[in-house]
C-alpha cells in the first residue's frame, strides 16, 4: 500500500481559526472559523462526504466564532468555546444530525479560545483543556454528558494555548 497526500475539493467559505472532526457518520466537519468575504468570524458549517467528493453547507452554528474546538460523540459534533472578534467565549453547541439544527448545551465554567478537547473512551465525558483568554490557561473542565453539567478539574502545572490533546486507550 502506497500511502500519499491527496488535494480535496474547495470548501465553500475560506476559513482559517476552524475547528474540525469527524463525525460518528464517517464524514468531516469543518466548524466556524475565521474568514468569509469581510474575513469575520463565522457561523456557517460545512461537511465533506468522503464517497461523493463533495462539500455540503449544514445549518450554521448559533453563535460565529474563530478558534473553537469541536468533538463528535454519537450524539452530535459539539461546538465548544472561541472567539467572536470582541469576547472569549464559553459557548457550548451540539449538531443535531435528524433536524439539521444546532442546539445550546451548558456552557463551560471559563470562556476560552484555542483550547483543546477530548472525549472520554466510553463517550461519557468531554474535557476543555487549556485555552486562552487574555493570558494562556492552566485550567481544565470535565462536561458529563448525561447530566449536562461542567466542573472545574485540577488545574495543569503549565498553560497552555494553540496545542492538541489525543486520549490513548492502555
């Protein structure tokens, strides 16, 4: 098997600051970001369909923002944190697959851009890790999806900002 790097489609937005995943259907998602004809924030959500070679534009999320994260669990991509041009934000959003639609989850404890999250192997939590809003965080945040709620964890011994985060199964 030969391995190697293959050019994609054109997305509908230009987009920098995005987030991105997979979702549980097997396609990607890029989420918000920066960009668009006045290079803002954006809102809109675009999905690649890795069989048809083609983008799709979704609903758009509740709220534009740059430097976001988004994890998919099977219940929908969740849209988490970022930057909307004047504040840091705490917003949470899930996309619902059945409804096309983007729906308002509990927000987390700090607002925070370029964080990085992770889902727990059995599905159960999400973890908001570092992050920046004004000054790089140290802090983290555990959202337990059954009971919609976040709490603060211990803290990092160093902030960090603009990095990624896997979980790896022992």
């Amino acid at each position: 098997m030969t391995l190697k790097w293959e050019k994609l489609p054109k997305m509908h937005m230009k987009r920098d600051e995005l987030a991105a995943c997979i979702g549980p259907d097997g396609m990607i998602y890029a989420v918000g970001g920066y960009g668009g004809g006045d290079n803002s924030s954006l809102a809109s959500v675009e999905r690649f369909n890795v069989h048809s070679q083609k983008w799709e534009l979704i609903a758009p999320l509740r709220e534009a923002r740059r430097a976001l994260t988004a994890v998919a669990l099977p219940d929908g991509i969740y849209a988490i944190g970022g930057f909307n041009g004047e504040q840091y934000r705490n917003v949470v959003e899930k996309y619902d697959f059945e409804n096309n639609e983007w729906l308002p989850v509990t927000p987390m404890i700090s607002p925070r851009c370029t964080l990085s999250c992770v889902v727990s192997p059995d599905y159960m939590n999400i973890y908001a890790i570092g992050g920046f809003n004004g000054q790089p965080l140290k802090s983290v945040e555990k959202f337990n999806i059954h009971q919609e709620k976040w709490e603060e964890l211990p803290p990092m011994k160093h902030a960090r900002f603009m990095h990624s985060c896997i979980v790896v199964s022992v």
